[in-house]
C-alpha cells in the first residue's frame, strides 16, 4: 500500500478543511442598550397601535425594565418613565 496523496490518520480520517473563526462580537455596552431602548420608545412614539405582532411586543415590554438596568439610575428612570408612557398611550388607543 502505498501513502503516496494519503492525507488522512492511521483510521482512516481525513482532515476537514479549515474554517474561518466566526467575527467576534464585541460585548455590549450601556451605550447599546439605550440606543435599543431609545428606538423602541420612537417605534411606540411613532404607532398609532401596538406597532409589533403581540409576542414580540410582550417580550420587548417584558425586557425594557432589565435594559434599564444597564443605565445610570437617572436615565434608565427617565427612559422607563417615556417607554411606559407611550405603552399606556397604546393600550389605551386599542
């Protein structure tokens, strides 16, 4: 038997070919939460009615007080305060 071109181990495996490291994400700062937080207040703002499908927007009224916690007290507050403004301005326009 000849090893000549054999490029695998002594079981008979063959080497995958490389693949490239995935981007790493660099973590997420204060600064990214609020500008999530700032567009979600503009998307509600924004809408006449509950701008998203039901599920998503219970999850997203659900985590805004979590991404608040990211934030100084005093603007996490201030941003609470404007969010659940715009989510009573909804409910009520249903």
């Amino acid at each position: 038997m000849s090893d000549e071109g054999y490029s695998g181990d002594l079981v008979g495996h063959t080497p995958q070919p490389s693949r490239p490291a995935p981007p790493r994400k660099e973590p997420l700062t204060a600064a990214d939460v609020r500008r999530v937080m700032v567009e979600l207040i503009e998307t509600a703002r924004d809408a006449e009615s509950l701008p998203l499908d039901a599920p998503e927007w219970t999850k997203k009224i659900a985590m805004f007080p979590i991404m608040a916690k990211w934030l100084d007290p005093e603007d996490g507050a201030q941003l609470m305060l404007e969010f659940e403004t715009e989510i009573e301005r909804l409910k009520l326009a249903a």
